[in-house]
C-alpha cells in the first residue's frame, strides 16, 4: 500500500517526467523552426572572403589557412570539397607539421597555435608566443623550429620541450633585411631570402649565427625549394634593370622586367665565398607578346617537371626538366602556393578562394571552391587590380611587381613620372601612400588618382585605365598602412630616448618638411642641394612613417643607411650632433 505523502511523490514525479519530455521537445522543435528561419549555416556554407594563403597534408587530407577570414579549412582526399571549416586566431599565414598536430602561425597575434586536426574538427591544444609579425615556419628537426618576422626582421628559434606540444624561445638572430621564404638546407644550415630585394642569408642554426648574407640581382623572392636530387636550390624572382627607361619596347621585350626562375647549386650556397651570380641558372618565364608577371610558389611534380604559379596572370607555369619547354595552364585568381600531392599539382588561388588541381600530362584542371565568396568591395576589387599583371603591357608586371604587397623593393626606376627619363629614382613604398600627397618625386601630381593614371598607362605601359578601376584601385591603396617599426619600445629607458629624440627633431627645424604627428611630411617641394642627372633639384619630401623599414634613402638611393642621411650628408642640419644627440634622433627615427 502506498502512503498519501509516496503517492503525491510519485505523481511529482510523472509531472516532471513529462513536463521534461515537453521541454526536450520544445527545444528540437524550436532548433527546426531556427535553422528553417536562416540560423548560422556552416562556416564552409557562409558567405565570406577568405584568401588560402598556405597548405599542408594533415589526417589524410589537405588543412588550409585562410588568412582574411581567419579559418582553417579541411578537405578529406580525394580533394573534391570541403569537410569542415573552423575559425582560429586573428591571421593565420602559414603551416608547420609537428608530427600528430599542426603548428599554425599568427602574423597578427604574434604566435604560434598547436592543434590537433582529424576528418571532423581541429583543437587547439598549446601556442607559444613568436618574433613579431611572423610569416614563414619550418621544422628544422622533430623538436626545433624557425620562424621569420617579416618587419622585426628576425629569425627565431623555437624548441619542444620534452616531446610535448609545448614550444619556448631558443634564440632569436637580427637581420639586416625583411625575411620570407625559409629552407633547410642540410648540414645545420638554413636559407632565408629577402621579402623584398634580392638577398639570401645562410644561417647556422646549431649557433645560432648568420654565416653568410649574400645579393643577387633579384627581387620578389618566393618559393625556395630543393630539387629532386638535393643538389640545388630552386627559387622564383623577378629582375629589374634599374637603367632601363619605362618605354614600350623595354616593357614589350622583357628588358626593363622580366620573371623567371633561378636554380643555384647547394654546395655553392653553403660555401661563404662563392660569388651567387656566377654560378647560378635562370630560367626566364616570359617571352614577347606573353609576360608572366609575379611568379610566386613553386613545386617538383612526381616526373621531375617544375611547376610554378603565376600569381600576375593567374596561370600554373610547367617548365620541363631541363628549362627549355615552358607551358601555361589555368589556375583561379592570383595563384601563390603550389603543393605535390601524389601525382597531382594543387594551387592555392589566394584571391579567388579556390584550389585547382592539375594533372601532369592532362589537360582537365579541377576546381575546388572553399566556399562562397561574398560581394567584394571597392577597395578588394582595387586589390585584384593591383596583383593583375594583364594590366601592363602584354602581362609583364603588376602594381606589387614594384611595390611588393604594397610596400616596395627599395630600387630605382626610370620612370617618366618625373618628367622625363634618364633620371631613375627610388620606387617609393605605397603603405600609408594615401596621407603622402602630393604623389611622385617632383609633387606633380596633387590627386593620387593621377599617380594611379600615371603608373598604369606609362609605367606599366597598359591600356587605359577605366574610371571603375582607377576608383577601386585608390580605394585598396587606401587600405594600406605604414609599416611598423623594426624594433617596437623596449622600456622606460626606450621611450626617454625616444621622447629626447623627438623633442630634438622639432628644434632642428626637421618638422618644417616633415610635419608631426601624422604623416611627417609635406604638402609642398624643396631643393634639398641634391640634383638629379637632369638638374631637377626640387622635390617632394617622402613621409618618414616606416622609415626603419628602408635599406636606402633619397630620391637616387645614394644614402645606404639613416646613419649616412645624417653623418655623410648632414642632411638639412643647422649643426653638427654630438654622439648622444646622434643616438637620440636615430632612435626617434626609428620609432615611427
């Protein structure tokens, strides 16, 4: 028998039985009614722009960094689609295997993330804190690491610490340029080339110690790989002839710029002495009536055939083994990665948020889309124009041929955007360039969609330049943001110096040309006591944002070095500095 106060307990309990059933109900229904109503699709299903910027084989397929939506996408093999995407840090740039996890740089953050990844999802399971503005990865071995700081312009060393996933700080080597590309190159050494010019570091990483830094007449360093046999290092680059004027004919025959691939023996890279240049074979890419701007990543596919991206004319390059035939495929928009997997060549079309799959010896090309792309504004389509070589004459070069991913290769051109050729002048960089009016060295132009005209249509000897392009074309320039500086405030003492330094560069009358606090120069032209070759002797002062970011400074690239505007030349200084005041201005300078 039950009793009274067991059997209101009991129906206490059915009710809540079904008061829960009720409940779980009203939650399935009402997750039905949400997704029926427009509820968040999927990442891989959202419409974003995403802009795969690196790639590697993980859990049986290929991870994915998407740099502008900051995700990682994974496609299963074979690679027909997208199984997951997933959102991780600010910016991710590149990939480093770590054995059963992934290393996944952050240039924004400033780390590096470890994550597991498998067919259904990636967690994150340690990071570690990097060199500021990091860009390139590679292991060195199963528990040491490199990473590259692209503006802090260092290499560091990242140790495991007893095989867990866990990285710290082994050392850090300051370079004398802005590095990129990264690669071992057996015996402790690695390889380091220049984001912007045409320098290759050899570094020991047992010291670690800069062991050589050499110059070839290169810029635009991308995709250092060993060939098949291991004997010679293979990279793309282009070449610029300082001397040559900006005319149809140069452009059209690939004499004022042209694309092409180097291969340089090993034994020579690691020998201190070897003069580069002698030694080295250049594969040129292009040929009259058919440029072939911005060669970027590169690959060795299964049959010993090199296979390069074209990221200015949105083709794969396919040079045979022993660089005499060259042939053209398709690719998506601004192809930059190139991957072997098995017997397929996969590119990653950063600007078309896309992978295409080639197939040596078949013509078919498979295009893997990572998702859709949203409605892209002004300033995006002014970014597709800007990396679009089909904008000069016959393909050549592109906007960054000239100013690398906004910034510059720090060369003279023999432009006649100041007025004329036969006086080349330093290619100014173009981040921050929208607080740098007037535009060109002479301050001719007072509308930077003047300069935009003026590049385009004489530069680059292009067509015309439709009203669309130019306005989304400045819109992108707008976009772009001084550099860094190379060393950011270390300390109290750091920022004292830095005060010193600044309150100096008011009292010697340098704000008179370049105005602080914004963009540090001027509106205006000044004869400065340095003609050019045609006695042109007036000229627009660059803004001084970034300028530890520069190798060579004046309008002809005659001062190596801040130190030399002030000691060599005595730029514009009312007196001679003494040391400490010396110090205090450099390191002002330098803080902008």
């Amino acid at each position: 028998m039950v009793s009274g106060f067991e059997a209101d307990r009991t129906s206490f309990r059915s009710q809540g039985v079904r008061r829960s059933l009720v409940w779980v109900l009203s939650l399935c229904f009402a997750l039905v009614a949400l997704r029926e109503a427009g509820a968040a699709p999927p990442l891989d299903d959202q419409a974003a722009l995403r802009k795969p910027v690196d790639a590697i084989s993980a859990a049986g397929g290929l991870l994915v960094a998407n740099q502008e939506s900051h995700s990682l996408s994974f496609l299963n093999a074979p690679l027909k689609q997208v199984e997951w995407e997933s959102p991780l840090g600010s910016s991710p740039v590149a990939l480093v295997s770590l054995g059963n996890t992934v290393g996944v740089l952050d240039f924004q953050d400033h780390l590096l993330r470890v994550v597991a990844v498998d067919p259904t999802g990636l967690r994150t399971i340690g990071q570690a804190e990097t060199v500021r503005w990091p860009v390139a990865i590679v292991a060195l071995t199963e528990t040491r690491l490199a990473v590259a700081g692209l503006w802090s312009r260092q290499i560091q060393f990242l140790e495991r610490s007893n095989s867990s996933d866990q990285w710290t700080e082994a050392g850090v080597l300051r370079l004398p340029f802005n590095p990129r590309c990264l690669l071992p190159i057996g015996e402790g050494r690695l390889l380091v080339g220049d984001a912007f010019r045409g320098r290759l570091a050899v570094i020991d990483t047992t010291g670690p110690r800069i062991e050589s830094i050499r110059e070839i007449h290169a810029h635009n360093i991308h995709g250092l790989v060993l060939s098949p046999d291991g004997e010679s290092v293979y990279l793309t680059h282009q070449l610029l002839d300082e001397r040559a004027a900006t005319t149809h004919e140069n452009v059209s025959l690939g004499i004022l710029l042209s694309n092409l691939v180097r291969r340089i023996p090993l034994d020579a890279l690691r020998d201190p002495g070897v003069n580069l240049e002698s030694v080295s074979f250049r594969y040129f890419l292009g040929r009259t009536l058919e440029g072939a701007a911005d060669p970027n990543g590169l690959a060795f596919a299964a049959d010993g055939t090199l296979w390069v991206a074209l990221g200015g004319t949105n083709e794969l390059c396919e040079v045979s083994a022993d660089g005499i035939e060259i042939r053209r495929h398709p690719a998506g928009t601004r192809p930059t990665r190139v991957l072997r997997r098995g017997d397929e060549i996969v590119t990653l079309d950063t600007l078309g948020d896309s992978l295409s799959i080639h197939r040596p010896g078949s013509a078919a090309l498979d295009t893997v889309p990572l998702g859709p792309q949203r409605e892209l504004s002004r300033a995006e389509l002014g970014e597709r124009l800007f990396y679009n070589g089909r904008l000069s004459l016959e393909s050549w070069m592109s906007c960054n041929s000239c100013h690398p991913d906004g910034h510059t290769h720090g060369l003279v051109a023999d432009t006649a955007s100041d007025g004329g050729f036969g006086n080349p002048k330093r290619t100014l960089s173009l981040l921050g360039t929208r607080d740098a009016n007037p535009w060109a060295w002479n301050g001719q132009f007072r509308e930077l969609h003047e300069q935009v005209r003026q590049s385009v249509t004489s530069s680059m000897q292009g067509p015309p330049v439709k009203p669309a392009q130019e306005i989304d074309l400045v819109s992108f320039l707008h976009t772009l943001r001084p550099p860094p500086p190379v060393d950011e405030v270390s300390g109290p003492e750091d920022a004292a110096q830095i005060e010193r330094g600044r309150i100096l560069f008011g009292k010697l009358g340098c704000a008179g040309c370049h105005i602080p606090p914004v963009t540090y120069t001027i509106d205006s032209v000044f004869d400065v006591g340095m003609p050019d070759e045609r006695g042109q002797a007036k000229f627009n002062p660059p803004t001084l944002r970034g300028v530890s970011q520069r190798d060579r400074l004046f309008h002809d690239n005659r001062a190596a070095s801040l130190e030399s505007v002030l000691d060599e030349f005595g730029h514009q200084l009312p007196r001679p500095l003494d040391r400490d005041e010396r110090s205090d201005l450099l390191r002002f300078l330098r803080s902008l």
